[in-house]
C-alpha cells in the first residue's frame, strides 16, 4: 500500500455516488487509487460526479442504478468486473430520509411522518430503498467477491439504526435492519475473506438534511445535542468508509462504525 494511496488496484462500487455522502465517498477512493464504478438514480448529478473525478486524474465511470431492482444490480456488478476487472468495495449508500415534503415541513424539532400518519406506500419506499437495496447489493456482490479472493461491503446505516427518536419510524427500521443484516451477512461469508461493516453517521450537512438545518430550531437542537458542536461533513463520514475499505481493516468485520461527533455517547 503506497502512503496516500490506500485503495491502489482495487474496484469499488459506490451506490449513492450523486450527492452527499455517496459523492464524497467516491472522490475520496478516486484519490486513493481505486477504480470506482459510481451509480444512482439521478444521471446527471451522477455523471457529473464521474467527470469530476475522471478530469482530475481519477478513474471512475457512472452507471444509472435503483437500487430496488435485482436485475440492475446484476448489470452493475457485471459493469464493474467488465470494465474494471474484479470487484473488491461495495459501499451500499444510496438512501433517503423518508419525509413526506407534505406532511412534514420540517418546522418543529419532531420530524414526521408520526406512526398513525404514515401510509404503508411511505414505510415500503422507505424499507425497499435503505433496506432492501443494501440486501440485493450485497447478495449481488458476493460472487464478484469469491472470485476476487475477498472483498469489503461497508452498508450506511445511521445513528437512527442504534437509538430512536421522533423522526420516521420506518427510517429508524429501515437504518437497524441495515445494521443487523451487516453482522449476519459478516459471519455468513467471512471464510470468503468478505468483510461486511455497517457506518453510522450523525448529523451530517447533505442534501438529504438541509432542509431540516436551514431551519434554525432544528440546527440548534441537532448541534446540541452533538457534543463536537458542529455538523459533520461528507469528508468525516467517506473517511470511515475508506478505512473499512481498505487493506488497513482486514481483521475488521460485523463492526458498527459510528461517526457522530459524539451524539450517542450521551
Ligand atoms: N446526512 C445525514 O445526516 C445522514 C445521517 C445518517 C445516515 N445517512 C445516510 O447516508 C446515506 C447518504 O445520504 P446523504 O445524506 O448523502 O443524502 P443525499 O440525499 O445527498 O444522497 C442520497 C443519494 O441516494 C440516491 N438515491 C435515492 N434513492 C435511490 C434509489 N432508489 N436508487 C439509487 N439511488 C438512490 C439519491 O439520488 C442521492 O443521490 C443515506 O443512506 C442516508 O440515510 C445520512
């Protein structure tokens, strides 16, 4: 392993490449010499995500994925061993919060839907997209993986997947089955030498949580309650997932890395 460059000649896949944390975690393995298929359900963000990485002498390429969909997931792991050779990462980060624009604004502290609110339609979104989608990636990346000789699959869960609160149940369900379904999915394949981690972040300042910062009672709320008393950024959290991802980590596996300035040790 050169120092720098902890991911050199490894293939990863990215899920949730576009925005946020996905974006980030792709740059980030770009500079540490992995070749990085990057997917997402919104091309051009996705596209754009490639470029960048590719015109500042990364090697990446973007593929339009949802990751609800089993068949697409056999054409993204076949993408990344045609085109790259092998497959070594899976970050399975594609996600969404669940909130209902319409139901919850988010104007107070309590972020909805509340539980007698909720549709079934919004709980399996929810569940299909953040639970679902990492168990059809991973299934889908296993024998990529044996042929490799090994592998790493690191799943985004949330602090939501360890402690409630009042915000969307479903999400909270959707975040512990994440982290449950990494430590059974660890044991099941470590004799293949496949690492499976589950990484928790706080509160992190992306897309998916700008509406609810860019109100100050709930930003004063979140810091509080965030002993490091600042939001965290892509970067902290991509960080994480390139130490799961690399070499550094090979006697890690059914961990929980969690990444939240604090805020569950309280
Ligand atoms: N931001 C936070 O504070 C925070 C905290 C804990 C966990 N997370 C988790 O981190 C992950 C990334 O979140 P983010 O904050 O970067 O959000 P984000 O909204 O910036 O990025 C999420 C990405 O997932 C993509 N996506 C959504 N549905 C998809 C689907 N069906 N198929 C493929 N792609 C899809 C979106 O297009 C988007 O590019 C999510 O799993 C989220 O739950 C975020």
């Amino acid at each position: 392993m050169q120092p720098g460059k902890r991911l050199v000649g490894k293939v990863a896949i990215v899920t949730g490449g576009a925005s946020g944390i996905g974006a980030e975690t792709a740059r980030m393995f770009a500079q540490h010499g992995a070749k990085v298929l990057l997917t997402d359900s919104n091309a051009a963000l996705g596209k754009s995500v490639a470029k960048e990485i590719t015109d500042t002498g990364g090697t990446a390429m973007f593929a339009t994925q949802d990751v609800r969909d089993e068949a697409q997931w056999a054409a993204t792991v076949a993408q990344a061993e045609k085109s790259y050779g092998r497959l070594d990462i899976l970050c399975n980060i594609a996600g969404i919060s669940g909130r209902d624009p319409k139901l919850n604004i988010q104007t107070t502290v309590t972020a909805g839907p509340r539980l007698a609110e909720q549709t079934l339609e919004q709980w399996n979104r929810v569940m299909e997209i953040n639970a679902t989608g990492v168990f059809l990636g991973t299934k889908a990346a296993i024998a990529a993986m044996q042929r490799a000789g090994g592998g790493s699959i690191i799943n985004i869960s949330s602090i939501c997947g360890i402690i409630g609160s009042h915000a969307n149940a479903a999400y909270h369900a959707s975040k512990g089955a994440v982290r449950i379904f990494s430590k059974a999915a660890a044991i099941q394949y470590a004799p293949d030498k496949i690492r499976v981690n589950s990484v928790h972040p706080g509160f992190v300042d992306t897309p998916m949580t700008r509406p609810g910062h860019s109100n100050p009672e709930v930003a004063k709320y979140r810091l509080d309650v965030t002993p490091l008393g600042r939001f965290g950024t892509p970067a902290d959290i991509a960080a994480g997932c390139l130490y799961l991802a690399c070499d550094e980590s090979s006697w890690v596996t059914g961990s929980e890395l969690v990444i939240d300035g604090g805020m569950t040790a309280n």
